[in-house]
C-alpha cells in the first residue's frame, strides 16, 4: 500500500457535493464545445484557446476518458455518435458528484431543465437563485402584463441578489427608487447596469438571506469579461462585512477570487459570515496555479469554510474535469501540508471529508444519505501512487520495519488483524537494547548505556504503509520508536532527523533535499571443495551491456517493485565492479528520502533473493576489487525553490551563499560525520585514495576523488551548482542517521557563516603532503566526534552515547576476528 494511503483513501471514496454549477446545455447547442476549454467568447478570442495549458491537458483526460484519439475533432465526434445522456452519464459516474446545486440563471441555448440533470446524481439536485437574472426576469414579466411597476411594488417581490463586490450600503430610499426608475426607462428586455439599484437590490436581498437564513453566493475574482476584474476583488466588501446591519449574513465568495486567494483567505479567516468555493479556478488553471491557488486559500483560512464545486457549465466534461482536478489538487496540497509538518494525515482525511462533502451539506442544510461506491470507474490521477490489485481480503501480515544504529533493518511481523485492532495505534513492544546491537552481536554493546531492562513502543507511520510488491499476502511499514504513544523515544533515529530538519527550517526556513545513488553486488552460490562459497554473479565491465542483460530479470522487477512504492528511479547500469550495479534514486525532501532508501534496500535484497542470488551493500565485499559506496546529493530549497544554485548572492564557485555556508559546515565536520556515513570497519577499507571514494578532507567541482563533489547536471545552466554529492556514505549507514548528522554539519555552517577553502582541482592524492587525509580507520572517526560537541547538542547525547558504544564495540570485535567481515553480506 502506498505512502499517503489513508489520504488517498479518502479523496477516492468521498462523494462530491458540487454547490455551484450550471445547466448542461443539448449537443445542437449554438454554445460551442471549445469553451468548455475557457472563459473566453467570441470566435477570435476563441481560435487561441487551444494553445492554453488548460486546453492541452484536458483535452487529453477527455480523450483518456473516452478512449479516443487526443483530438478535439475525434472527442467531438465521439461526443456526437454517443449522445448526450451517455456522455453525461460517463462523466457523471468519473466525477461521483452526490449533490449537486444549479444557477439556472445563466441562461444559455437550448439548456437542460434541472430535473434533467436529477437522472445522473444519486442524492439531490437543488436551485441556486440567480438575483440579477430574477429581477431582470420580474421587470420584463410586469412590465411585459401591463402592470404599472413601481418601485414599491417592485421591493414586495425581491428575494436575494448577487452583483459585485464595492456595495453602498447607505443608499436612500429616494436614490433607489430614481435608479428602478432609470432601469425601466432602459427598455425591455432589461439589462440591470444602474449601480445604484445594483447596491440596493444586493442590500435588500441580504437582508432577506438573514431574515430566512439563507446564505448568498458571490462572484469574485476571474470569470467571462463581463466581469470587471478591477472590481472583483473582494476586499471591496468589507464595508458591507463591517457593517453591524449584516453580521449575521452568510456569504460564499466564489471562484477562489482568483487571483485574490489571498485576500479571500483573509477575509475567511478574520469575518465569521465570509466562506470560501474555489470552482471555477480548479480546472481551469495549470496544474501548479490551481495549487497555489487552494494553498492560499488555506494559508488562513478555517477549513470549515472552505467548500467544493465544479462551476461546471454546458457540458459534462466540465464537471468530470472540476472533480478530477480538485481531487488531485487536494491530494497534492495536502500531501504537502503533511510532509511539511502542517497538518496530521487524521486532520488530512478530516479535511478532505469536510471540503468536499461535510461543509456544504451544513452550510446549505443538505439532508443526503451515504450511498456506497463504485471505485472501479475511479481514475482521477495519472500522477498519484497506483494501488495493486490484490484485495485487502488477501492481506496476512504486516511487517514493521525499522533501522538500528549499526545500520541494520529489522522487522517485526503481526497478522493484519491484530495490525488494525491493536498494532495501528498502540504499536508493538521492543527491547531499548534494539539500539544497543552491532553487526556483529545482536545485543547491547558495553557503553551504549542501553540493556534488556526496559521496552518501547513501534508505532507504525502510516504514511509510509505499502503492499509488498514480491509478497503480495503482506504489507510493510515503517516505524517510529516511542516510550509510549505519542512520546518520542531519545534513540529514535527518525525523529532525530526530524528534529534537526525542524531546526533548519525553523531558523534558515530551509529545506534539505537528497537523493541516494545504491551500489551494491549480486552473489551467487556456488560449492566449491565440499563448501557454500558466495561469488560474484559475473565479471563483466563498467556500464557493460551484457552485464545488464544477465542482470535484467532481476533489475526489472527491482525497478517496477520501486516504481509501485511511489519510488522514483532515475537511472541503472553496470558498475566497475565484479557482479556490481548502481540504482540511482530520485530526489526528494531528506526525509522522504531516508525512507524511500529503506525500501530500497529492502525491494533489491528480496528480489535478488527472488531469482536465487544475494545482493549485498557491503562497502568492500572483497578487498582486492570495487567498493560499494550509497552517495547521496545535497540540495536546499525555500518556498519550494533550490536555493544552492547561484543567485543574486552568489558565491565564484557557481553557488548561493547559503549553498556555501552550508557545505562549508558538512566539510568542516567532515571526519566525525563518518561516523554516521560509513559506520563499520569494513567502511574505511572502501575509502581509500585512487578509487573515487573521497579519502581527503577536501572538495572539488565534479572531482570525483573528492569526498565532497559540486554537480551541474543535465538541465542546470552551464557553471551552476544545483547541489553537491557526499562520497563517503556506505550501504551500512542508517539514512536517518546520515542526514541527520549532515544537516547538523550544514546548521553549524549557516549560523557560523563558514566559507570554503579553495576547491582542490586535481586528484588530492598528488598533493597529499598538504591536504589533510580523512580518518583511515572506524576508530579516528569516533575520536573525532569525540571531540565535536556540536554533534552531541544537535543528535542527542543519549542517542550519541549510544551511537559510540556501538561504534567501539565494532572496532574491537573486527579486529579480532580479522575475517568476519565476510559474514557481513548476509547483514548489509
């Protein structure tokens, strides 16, 4: 199951109460197909629609819908040969709208009645009054019957009104009644343009909205050009919000008032009559418009006000298209809410059930029964996670899974049952020596200060709950370590990455972002003298392509297993050494990235496994060939923007200034970071000069013998940095660990305003006199933590201690047992 499960869940299966829209309209209809594309009137407005974004990309969701060529002629034909009940039913059931409220007062040819439309939603249909069409309406029928309509006359028959947005509230009865007066003057059939008798009617028809508590809806923002856009923004009501006459009102400000989200929010959040519907912006701008768009809304604005609709009009792809794009929209915005801290994935799911669904139905007093789904017509996101196809009922086991401070992964295994009745939320019990165990024993070392007195709590995240692509009758999950639920354990490596990721944004509003490069050796057994003996799967070159070849059954697999778990790979070939491959990952926020290299490692061990081979991330499976190195790419970004490419503030080495600073901190706490990075003996037999892996204290601009390399890749402007790259971090490193303490090192460099040396251009081995080796051994690593106290005060003294006990414990048993290293395939 994939990350967000439980988010996703619930926009799927939530039904749509849609509370703006408008008539669909017949297929002879003189309203042409392309403006379901856009705002736009008029044929010369309307021949430039089709190079919008908006039309690009719904074009082909109509076309994926229908099964056509992407086409406007062959979705028009489609439209045509199926008939308009059928099409509407398609895009009907897709969009899964239970409730749906109509403005028929936007009159169009040939539209459908509103009962028509009763036959495609399940729940209710109601009636949105349009007020400046009734009275438009009411004058033409009095006027047209011979009455002789006065003003008075006129005042007993209004009911609401919608109009725009700078009212007079303190019009006299006199200046009103000249104003009807001038409207009738106008002629038949009436056009209401008089602003005057626009303010009074919008005032009458509040008044009315409180008197029988029914709220108002308002255009604001963007929409056709009738709308004045200068005047539709709708800070221009709070003379009418501040005016104690209307506090009791109820107003739904339409449209997101796109481009004035924010001002919409605002308003939302500080009057307790204004309200929030963002139709109309969802779907008609881009992808990331559309999210900047809700995200203001929701920047200050009570979730409780905040509601859906598909403002669709005419035709029914309009409303398949609004609902598609506000499931997807919402899923990303809060995702995000989630990854960020924001919000809880329960207050996600609440949110999504209240903006979608719940708040209408209050606020528009909407008595609807639940009605069961049918998820097998859903498909609203090409960009989300795809879910297998094996039924829940198939599911047997979940797997827990967590890693240790030696940088093992272990799990614990409990039936789904008891996983859903207990496990999900109280989590399962583990002895605190969990964090105490090296590679080699698996029990607390001497000096962690961690034993078998003593348990806590695997609280499983459920953000990160997946079906296991190989073992389809299971799941697996991540874990958090607490004392008890709820209170974070100090040794929890997790929430130490946490914790310091926090700090960065909290002080710098930074962001770190990684990606893992995996190396790692496939083994095959073979008997060789009576014994098991693991050797290398083959022999062959660098990026050869008969290494891939022979490989290929197991990298596909490994490769769709990944893509399953929502996990980008970006790139896969033959490395240097024998029976060795690198999988590249894609680039994410670093926590998001820790995981996704859990699952990694997880997905290629198994899969190895699958086909009867051993893969191992050990850093030097054997000591005469390649290493294995786990590299990982550095980046930061603010807002959602890198920020290490260079700016306005850039540095001569194709850097910001922030870049440096905090790379200048990793570099400078460089010796005790490998203690996290390359956590065992085995380690330092890897980093070793003339072999790419960074053995000096050094940095370089795409030197590959540096343990820190600046990168310009494919698509940054040529002399820019767009992040840089930490040679000297293993497959036995604990992911959270590593970034943790890398973030630590960046924080140290920002608050210091550190700058680096002079990049070393050449390989360090040739200059070896005057630049300084990085620790040869496990063991000068630790010495140098020893002494780093910034280490202790950002990592935690408690988890530190735990961390160096392990360490030594390490270094003694490895060297006394010289060739137990070997065994490490079966652990790394």
């Amino acid at each position: 199951m994939e990350k967000f499960a439980e988010l996703r869940e619930a926009i799927e299966k939530v039904e749509l109460v849609d509370a703006h829209a408008h008539n669909i309209v017949a297929l002879d209809s003189g309203v042409p197909f392309i403006s379901c594309f856009s705002e736009a009137t008029g044929d010369e407005a309307l021949s430039f629609v089709q190079h919008t974004i908006n039309f690009k990309r719904s074009l082909r969701e109509i076309s994926d819908l229908y099964g056509t060529e992407t086409s406007l002629p062959a979705v028009e034909e489609f439209r045509r040969s199926a008939g308009l009940e059928a099409i509407t039913e398609t895009c009907f059931e897709a969009a899964r709208i239970s409730t749906l409220l109509i403005d028929d007062g936007f009159e169009l040819d040939k539209m459908q009645e509103i009962k028509w439309h009763q036959k495609f939603v399940p729940s209710k249909v109601g009636r949105i009054l349009r007020i400046e069409r009734f009275v438009e309406q009411l004058i033409d029928e009095e006027v047209s019957a011979g009455t002789n309509l006065t003003f008075d006359l006129f005042l007993q028959n209004i009911a609401a009104y919608r109009s725009g947005l700078d009212i007079n509230a303190e019009i006299t009865h006199e200046q009103a009644e000249k104003a009807f007066n001038d409207v009738l003057r106008a002629g038949n059939p009436v056009r209401i343009t008089n602003k005057t008798f626009i303010d009074n009617v919008f005032i009458l028809g509040l008044e009315l909205g409180i008197k029988f508590h029914m709220p108002m809806q308002i255009h604001t923002g963007f929409g056709d050009k009738d709308v004045d856009l200068r005047l539709s923004n709708p800070l221009h009501l709070r003379n009418i919000l501040e005016n104690k006459r209307f506090s009791s009102s109820r107003i739904v400000l339409l449209h997101a008032s796109y481009p004035f989200s924010k001002e919409a929010s605002y308003l939302a959040s500080v009057y307790p009559q204004v309200y929030l519907d963002f139709g109309l912006a969802i779907p008609k701008l881009s992808f990331h418009g559309m999210i900047s768009s809700l995200k203001e809304l929701l920047d200050l604005a009570p979730i409780k006000k905040v509601m859906f609709s598909t403002d669709g009009c005419a035709f029914p792809e309009t409303f398949y298209l609004g609902a598609k794009k506000a499931r997807e929209v919402m899923f990303s915005v809060l995702r995000d809410a989630c990854i960020v801290g924001d919000l809880s994935i329960q207050d996600a799911v609440a949110a999504v059930k209240d903006i979608f669904a719940d708040n209408a139905k209050e606020f528009y007093k909407i008595n609807v029964a639940e009605k069961p789904i049918k998820l097998e017509v859903v498909d609203f996101a090409s960009n989300l996670p795809v879910k297998t196809s094996a039924s829940d009922e198939d599911l047997m086991l979940v797997r827990i899974i967590w890693a240790d401070a030696s940088g093992q992964q272990r799990c614990r295994v409990v039936p789904q049952k008891r996983f859903h009745d207990v496990v999900k939320k109280n989590g399962v019990g583990l002895t605190c020596a969990c964090m105490g165990m090296t590679s080699a024993v698996d029990g607390p070392a001497d000096g962690t200060n961690l034993s078998g007195v003593g348990e806590i709590r695997l609280i499983p995240d459920m953000l990160t709950k997946y079906r296991i692509p190989w073992a389809k009758q299971q799941e697996m999950v991540l874990a958090d370590m607490h004392l008890t639920p709820g209170e974070a354990w100090e040794y929890c490596p997790r929430e130490a990455l946490r914790r310091v990721s926090k700090l960065l944004k909290d002080e710098f509003n930074l962001v770190m972002n990684a990606g893992f490069e995996n190396e790692f050796v496939l083994l095959k057994n073979i008997a060789r003298e009576g014994k098991e003996e693991w050797v290398p799967f083959d022999t062959r070159p660098y990026c050869s392509t008969s290494a891939f070849d022979a490989a290929f059954p197991v990298l596909q697999e490994v490769t769709a297993a990944l893509q399953s778990l929502n996990i980008t790979v970006e790139q896969l070939h033959a490395e240097a050494g024998n029976g060795q491959f690198e999988i590249v990952l894609g680039y994410t926020i670093c926590t998001r990235a820790a995981d996704n290299l859990v699952f990694t490692r997880e997905t290629i061990r198994a899969v190895a496994r699958k086909h009867g081979l051993l893969a191992t991330f050990l850093p030097k499976y054997a000591l005469d060939d390649i290493g294995s190195g786990s590299h990982v790419h550095i980046s930061l970004s603010e807002n959602g923007e890198n920020v290490f490419m260079a700016r306005d503030d850039s540095t001569e080495y194709g850097m910001s200034k922030v870049g440096e600073e905090f790379m200048a901190g990793v570099l400078n706490h460089l010796p005790s970071i490998l203690v996290f990075t390359a956590p065992i003996p085995n380690s330092y037999d890897r980093i070793q000069p003339n072999t790419w892996s960074g053995a000096y204290l050094c940095w370089g601009k795409e030197n590959k013998e540096a343990p820190l390399r600046t990168a310009c890749p494919p698509g940054v402007p040529d002399g820019a940095v767009s992040n840089f790259e930490i040679k000297v971090c293993d497959g036995c490193a604990n992911p959270y660990l590593a970034l943790a303490s890398i973030i630590a090192a960046g924080l140290d460099g920002l608050r210091r305003h550190l700058k680096l040396p002079k990049p070393v251009d050449e390989n360090p081995d040739n200059r070896k006199e005057e630049i300084q080796r990085l620790p040869k051994s496990l063991s000068e690593s630790v010495e140098a933590l020893e002494k780093d106290a910034l280490m202790r005060d950002l990592i935690g003294e408690k988890l530190l201690t735990a961390i160096k006990g392990v360490r030594k414990a390490e270094i003694k048993y490895y060297s006394e047992n010289k060739d137990a290293y070997k065994k490490l395939i079966h652990r790394y």
